[in-house]
C-alpha cells in the first residue's frame, strides 16, 4: 500500500485527480469506480478542469458507483433539494460537466422493485466490462467502504445494508440539514457493492482529508484488521492501492 500526504485538501485532490486521467489516458475505455461524499468532490472538480482546459477524454471511460439509497433515485424534474440520490449527486459534481456516455454510466438503481435480484445484475453488469480498472474510495466515520458498516463480512457481494448511527449522523449533518430534509426523513437502506467487489478492482485509490478522519484512518491502515472497521479491508488487498491523505486525515499514523 502506497500513502501519500500532500499538504491541504486541495492538494490531495489534485494529486488523486492527476492519477485517474493518468489512467484515462493511457486506457481510454478503462472503467472507473466512483465514490460520493464530501471527500471526492475535488477531486471531481479537478477532473472537470482538466477535461474542460486540457481534454480529458471520457468518452468511452465506464463508470460503476460504489452505492445508492434505497427509494430515492433520479428524477431531474425535482428540485435539488429533495433529491439527495447518488446518481443526482454524481451528475451535478461530475458527469454533467464531463463528455461521458449516459449509457456507460452505472449507479445502483435507489428505486428498484426487486433490489435483491437487481443487486445480482448490478454484479453481472460489473463483470460484463471487465471487472474495475480503478476504485475511488473515501472512508465514513465509522471506517466505512462504501455502505459496508461496521460488521460486513469481507466476502460481501453487492446487497442492501441498513445504514448505522453515525453514518445517518454524518450524513444529515453533511447533506441532509442544508437541504430542509429531517432525521425522519432521510433514507435509513441503501444498495452498496461488497467488501468482496470492492476488493476485485485491480487498483484502489482510497482518500481522506481533515483531522476528524484521524483516527479512523489509522485504526483502518495500521490497526488490526476487522469487520468492525470495514476499511481496514485494504490491509488484505493484493491489487494496488494508494491512499491520499491531507496532512490532517494523516496525523495519527
Ligand atoms: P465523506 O464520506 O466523504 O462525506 O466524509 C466518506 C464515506 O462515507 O465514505
């Protein structure tokens, strides 16, 4: 596992950025995981930047999101604000200012009738493109990947997980309260790939930024490996990783 510190978010961004369009470029049909969060988001920015000023090309990149909500998906009639789905927040931050495919996009159906079966397509549909070139990955703050809570096994496929405490905490505080949406109403289900999909991608890179990821990020790189964390699932990971920390994420390792 390859860790890498840069100074601020900014830079960390920039840093994860510069590694995913070297892979575009070098692969232009490659297939990108992508992950939501507050964590991301520059790096998107970045990404954005550099298809608009120098090209980047995703026009065949295929793109898989790591998870979804559980009844909510997207609907572009409705105004932002009511809409907190994944597949809405990935078009507003990446996809809609980017030259990619709608039909090489892929994020877990949040309104699906049959979320069992649809989860098992969802795995087909990974392997039909060849499996991930690259996983991008944040870290909640009960050691998340993806929705994998505390307790998912690492042989986990992709399914619906009930969501935990913090992370209905973390979310209402980070998406939710700005949005007028309250507790009762946020969606406590989501679709999420497995520990075990998770770990099939050929290379990860794993971020985090800010000192309240501190601890997480050293129980998760250099503490014990345990379902209780369910980051810390990279400690048996045999692609290559990169994890890209800002000096803050980084000060307890
Ligand atoms: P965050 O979430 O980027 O909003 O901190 C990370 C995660 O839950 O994986």
């Amino acid at each position: 596992m390859n860790i890498i510190v840069r100074e601020n978010y900014y830079e960390m961004s920039k840093h994860a950025a510069g590694m995913i369009a070297e892979l575009i470029r070098s692969k232009p049909d490659c297939v990108i995981g992508f992950a939501t969060g507050g964590t991301p988001i520059g790096t998107y920015k970045e990404l954005i930047r550099m298809h608009k000023e120098e090209g980047l090309d995703f026009s065949e990149v295929k793109t898989f999101n790591l998870d979804e909500y559980l009844g909510v998906g997207i609907d572009l009639s409705k105004p932002y604000n009511l809409d907190q789905s994944y597949a809405r927040f990935m078009h507003e931050e990446l996809f809609k200012h980017i030259n990619v495919r709608k039909e090489n996009i892929h994020i877990p159906d949040g309104l699906t009738k049959d979320p069992e079966e649809y989860c098992k397509l969802y795995e087909d549909e990974i392997k039909k493109a060849g499996g991930i070139d690259l996983q991008i990955l944040g870290i909640g703050g009960d050691g998340h990947w993806a929705f994998n809570e505390p307790g998912s096994s690492f042989t986990s496929r992709t399914r619906v997980e009930a969501l935990a405490q913090q992370t209905l905490d973390d979310n209402y505080e980070a998406f939710y309260k700005k949005a007028g949406i309250s507790r009762e109403q946020m969606p406590r289900y989501a679709i999420t790939m497995g520990i075990a999909t998770i770990l099939e991608a050929r290379t990860i890179i794993m971020l985090a930024n800010g000192s309240k990821k501190a601890d997480i990020v050293a129980k998760a790189l250099k503490g014990p490996v345990t379902t209780d964390v369910t980051a810390s699932a990279i400690q048996l990971y045999k692609g290559k990783a990169t994890v890209i920390l800002d000096k803050e994420a980084a000060a307890k390792l």
